[in-house]
C-alpha cells in the first residue's frame, strides 16, 4: 500500500503550490511597490472597465461585446483563409459574406444602443498591446 508521500498527484499539487509561491513572491507587497504606468506603445494609460454601480451594466456589455467583437474578428479571418484555399463553393462563400456582415451590422446596431463605439470595445492590454487589430 502506498502512501500520501507516494500519491503522484501530491507530488504535482506541490509542484503547483511551490510555482505559486514563487511566483507570488515576486509581485509587490503593497500599492506603493506597484511602478508606475509607463506610457508603453498607445503613449496612453490603458482603458479599464471600472466597478461603478453606476455602470455596471454599460460596462458588463462592453466587456461582452469586446469578447464577441474578437469572436467576430477571428472567424471572418477564418473564412477569409478558407476563400483563399478555395475550399468553399460559391454559394458557401456568399452565405458566409453575408452571415459576417450582418454580424457586423448587429454588432454595429448593440454598441449604438449602449452608447458604443467599436473602437470602445478594443481594450489596451499594456505591453501586448490592443487586444482588437486595427
């Protein structure tokens, strides 16, 4: 019979709380060990959704729309790459164009009804950058 000290997952779940612990052990303690912003590649402070009751629900939507919004992004590069090939046929094609562009447009309308823009939802992610392409 084996026991905790031969239990493979003991030995990974240490594994796990010793990175943590390092890992943690390198963030600062305290606000005051934080640096400061540096004004990185927008030149800017990075736009954050902020815990207002006020607007919450304004910024829950962002956040949602920008999830989307990206969705939206990667699956019309997505059929774009898969035009290029020639994997589609051409009424494939024309039903994909026009899914995305109604998309767009249902995207487009959402943000008008929050007070939105579409480069609202592109949310600076600091030293990676924009999380949306241009």
């Amino acid at each position: 019979m084996t026991g905790p000290a031969d239990d493979p997952r003991a030995d990974r779940l240490r594994e796990v709380a010793e990175a943590a612990t390092r890992a943690f052990s390198l963030l600062p303690a305290r606000p005051d060990e934080v640096p400061p912003p540096s004004a990185g590649r927008g030149g800017g402070v990075a736009r954050r959704l902020h815990a207002d009751p006020e607007t919450v629900e304004r910024d829950l939507v962002k956040l949602v729309l920008t999830i989307v919004e990206l969705l939206r992004q990667l699956m019309e590069r997505q059929a774009l790459h898969r035009v290029d090939e020639g994997g589609l046929s051409e009424e494939q094609e024309e039903r994909l164009g026009l899914t995305l562009m109604l998309l767009h447009d249902r995207m487009a309308d959402l943000c008008d009804q929050y007070g939105l823009t579409m480069a609202d939802l592109n949310i600076d992610l600091g030293p990676l950058g924009s999380l949306l392409p241009p």
